[in-house]
C-alpha cells in the first residue's frame, strides 16, 4: 500500500480516514489533525499557560508532545492514585518525559494526604474509578486555579468520547450530555477552561503517534479499568468500528454538530462554593470534601471501635 500523500510505502493504514500514510506523512497528518480541532474549537489562545494533566499512559504524553512542540506554555501535572505499582511506574515515566524535554511537572501524590484510591474506595464502599474520577476532578480544578493556569487540558482521545457518549445516551444523561464538549468554559471564576484537543483522534492514531515519536509510556492499563464500565462501551463501538470504519468519528461528530447543543441550551446550575475547600460546589460541600468526610467518619468509626 502507498502513502496518500507522497507516494512512498505506507507505514500506517488508517480504515476510519480511508487513507494510509508513510511515517514522516503520518506525523504531518497527525498534527495537522490536532493543530485543526484546536483552531476550529478555539480551545486555546497564543501565550496562553496550559496546565496538562498527565497520567503515564500514551495519549496525555502524546497530548503534552505535541502542545510542547507547538510551541504552547505548558506544565505537565501528576496526580499520585497510590494504586500501587502501577502508579509508581506511570510516575517514572511522565517524571522521565518531562526531564528529557526540559519541561515543568507538578507532582501530586494522593497517598501523602491519606487519600490513595483503594483505601477511599473501600472506606467509601465506592467503584475505585467512582472515588478516583471524583478526587482526579478535584486535585486537576484546585491545581489550576492555584497555579493561575489559564487552561487545563486532558488527553481524551476519540475512543474516550465515544464511549462516554454511548454511557451517557444509554442512561439518557443530559445534565452530563450538556457539559460534553471539546472545550469547556468556566462556568464559575474558580475554574478555567478545560481542553480535549485529541477528541477526533483514536487511540490507535494516538498511540501510532506516540511510537513513532519514541514517547515511552506505561503499556499496562490501571488494574481497576477491567472492571469500568467504559471498557465495556468500548468494546461495543471497537466492534461496530470494524463492521463500519468511521462509527466512531460519526457519532462524536455528529452529536456535537447536531444534538449537544440542545443539551448545553438546558438551563445549567450556577455552583457556588464549597465549604469546605472553597472550590465551586453545587451543594454546600463539594463531591470531594462530601468524599473526603465520608472517608474520615468511617475511619474514626474504625478506631474507636478498636480495643483500648
Ligand atoms: S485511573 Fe482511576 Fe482510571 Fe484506574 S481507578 Fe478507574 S478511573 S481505571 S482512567
Ligand atoms: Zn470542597
């Protein structure tokens, strides 16, 4: 097969785009992908300091490779889980990237503040990905706007959407379906924008990318994501992708084209502040501290329940 743009042997067969590329072509066309997502979204403003929460694994390095190598402020940021080894070694490796490019990290490690997932999990009687989800939102939010970033961008890739998208039809959830966008504005002064400039781009095409750019990232999935509900989704668009390439690209597209608008036109809630840590809360204490207290009522249930 040859490369639809210069006519070399191709490297890289691409079923959704119906096209193939060799690698320099890959590269270019990757890029090009993104740089437009970026523009036609208004996700981000020249000079603008990007906050890049980074977990190890493939698509938030090839999201930070690329901002970086277009030239954007950006500081990468760690968030510790404390699930184990895994952590550890995504740890090392996004403490190995940022050192080879001579790029800014903030490291957060859950486990100092007594708040390593498993434990919140099974003091919670929560799914880990339930307690992880919330305490990622939280320390991401917080980080931002104490570090007086103007944007915070994540890696989510094409297949992340889509299977979030199918979640949240199949449940019907439209205050969910109303906030899912490519760019997110601040609906509180706390918050900063939130950026998904690899929402058109697949996980295949992401982790193409990150190979051919010699990104060393963790292989391994979290030990928790077998039993998230995502997988699942996944697995059903991977098989509706294969029976017709693009399925996937279609129903992102199309939803944020034709039917998200009606969702965001929806009257929203204005938060207002939590309680406890000051951050916007559609309560009076935000999911986090609700979380947080949770967590240190079951403790102390726990020890006093000790023998003296
Ligand atoms: S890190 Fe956290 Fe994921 Fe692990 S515990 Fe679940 S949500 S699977 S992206
Ligand atoms: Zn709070």
């Amino acid at each position: 097969m040859k490369c639809r743009r210069c006519g070399a042997r191709a490297e890289v067969q691409l079923r959704a785009h119906n096209t193939a590329f060799c690698r320099p072509c890959y590269l270019f066309f990757f890029r090009r992908q993104v740089e437009r997502a970026i523009d036609a979204q208004r996700m981000l403003v020249a000079g603008e300091r990007i906050l890049v929460a980074v977990s190890g694994g493939k698509d938030s390095l090839a999201l930070w490779d690329m901002l970086a190598d277009l030239g954007h402020d950006t500081t990468g940021l760690y968030l510790g889980l404390g699930i184990g080894e895994y952590s550890d070694r995504s740890r090392e490796k996004v403490e190995q990237f940022a050192a080879a490019r001579g790029l800014p990290l903030r490291v957060v490690k859950l486990e100092d503040e007594q708040l390593a997932v498993p434990g919140v999990a099974a003091a919670t009687r929560r799914a880990p990905c339930a307690a992880c989800g919330t305490m990622k939102r939280h320390y991401f939010d917080a980080a931002a706007f104490a570090g007086g970033f103007d944007v915070l961008a994540t890696g989510h890739n094409l297949d992340d959407e889509a299977a979030r998208l199918l979640g949240n039809v199949l449940r019907w959830q439209k205050d969910h379906l109303a906030r899912q966008r490519p760019v997110l504005p601040p609906s509180h002064p706390k918050f900063v924008r939130k950026v998904k400039p690899l929402y058109l781009t697949s996980e295949y095409e992401t982790a193409v990318y990150a190979f051919m750019r010699g990104i060393d990232y963790i292989v391994d999935e979290c030990p928790n994501a077998a039993g998230a509900t995502q997988l699942l989704y996944k697995g059903a668009l991977d098989r509706l992708e294969v029976a017709s390439p693009g399925t996937k690209l279609a129903f992102v597209k199309e939803f944020l084209r034709s039917a998200q608008p009606a969702f965001a036109a929806v009257e929203q809630r204005e938060p207002m502040e939590c309680a406890g840590c000051g951050m916007p809360a559609y309560g009076v204490l935000c999911s986090f501290c609700s979380l947080v207290r949770e967590v240190e009522n079951r403790r102390a249930r726990t020890s006093s329940a000790l023998p003296a």
